[in-house]
C-alpha cells in the first residue's frame, strides 16, 4: 500500500496547482482541484527518476487516494499564469539539517535530469498546435535565466552568463545549494519572500516542468 502523500493546493477559478509537500518539483497543474490532482498522481512513475538518484523510497504508482491535502490556499496571477507561485505554510515547517540536505539533494537531481533531457533531445521540438513553443536551446537559456532569478530570491548574486557556460552554471548550482542544504527556521530567505522549502520547489519545479515538456516535444 502506498503511504499517504502530503499535498497542498493553490487554486484559481482558471488553474489549480497541486504540489507534493515533501518532493521539490512534484507539481502539476489543472483547470480544478480533481484534475490537478490527477495530474499530480498521473506524473509519479515521472518523478521516480529524481528520486532514485538520491536514492529516495517512492511509489511508481500513485492514486489520486494517496493523496492527502493538507492545505488549501487562493492562488493568483502567477498562478493562472501557469507558475505554482504561492508558498504555503507546509513550506514555513522548520527543518534541520538532514532533511535540507534531503531537499537539496532532490533539487540537484531535478537539475541533472533536465541537463540530461536537453542533452539528448534534438534542437527542433515538435511545435503546439498553433505552431508555438521554444526550440531545445531557448528551453535551456530560459531554465538558466530563469534559475539565475531564483537565485536572486534565494539571497544570492550571480553575474549574467551564457547559457553553455558550464562552469558558470555549476558555480551558481553549487552557491544555491549550498543556501538549501542549510537547517532553516521556516522564514523567507535572505529577508525576501521564499522560504527554503518554497525555493526548493519552485527550482526544482521549473527544471522538471521543463525537461517533460521537451521530452513531450520530442519526434
């Protein structure tokens, strides 16, 4: 039997997220609280890769009854805007040292699997139905801008960079880390707005939400 899985909702009339409490990155969107959740249980056998690289116990198969929600909360723009933008109370929880590493560790892993994904995938992706979408390459520059923002949130300043400079992605990987592997309190982050467990989501969040898009995308 699969445990209980603690998830929080963040819902707008036009689209509800539905996010994992203790797995950054496990996050799925829909247009009601029901298909979100579908969503979410629908994208575990997904999932079992990030956590397998930290060599974490999940459940290949999850039903939407495995899911508990703990927590409801209006969403907003952001929201309807298509980014679980919202951080909850679960995500103010204090944590030590060991479950930060826990957190860290699964955002490394959301990291390494779309560096991966990108790698593999081919730079033309298959266009949406109105012939939209980025190719590979402005996937992988928006994911950087993108991660260099979060920094940012995170307390951190990171000089621009180009989006193939490994070295100067790895510096700011390893800096955000750093900053989440930290036993926190459960307050915003550098006087901001995102506690740890909020940044740990919404990196990890943004990277996986990407590395499925492409691969979706790919012929």
């Amino acid at each position: 039997m699969t445990r209980s899985i603690a998830v929080t909702i963040e819902h707008t009339p036009k689209k509800t997220f539905a996010t994992a409490a203790d797995w950054p990155g496990w996050s799925r969107v829909g247009k009601t609280d029901e298909l979100a959740l579908e969503a979410l249980a629908a994208y575990a056998p997904r999932y079992v890769a990030i956590a397998e690289a930290e060599h974490r116990r999940f459940a290949s198969t999850v039903a939407v009854d495995d899911l508990d929600v703990v927590e409801r909360n209006a969403g907003g723009s952001g929201t309807e805007f298509g980014v679980p933008s919202r951080p909850t109370d679960q995500d103010a929880r204090p944590m030590d040292a060991t479950e930060a590493a826990r957190l860290a560790g699964l955002v490394g892993a959301a990291w390494s699997y779309f560096d991966r994904t990108a790698a593999a995938a081919p730079e033309e992706l298959r266009k949406g139905p109105r012939g939209g979408g980025r190719n590979t390459s402005k996937v992988v520059a928006h994911v950087m801008e993108s991660d260099r923002a979060y920094a940012h949130e995170i307390g951190l300043k990171v000089r621009e960079f180009a989006p193939d400079d490994a070295a100067a992605i790895a510096a700011m990987r390893t800096a955000m880390l750093d900053v989440l592997r930290a036993a926190r309190s459960g307050e915003p982050l550098a006087g901001r707005r995102w506690p740890a467990r909020y940044a740990a989501h919404r990196i990890a969040w943004h990277a996986l939400d990407h590395a499925w898009e492409i691969e979706d995308r790919t012929e």
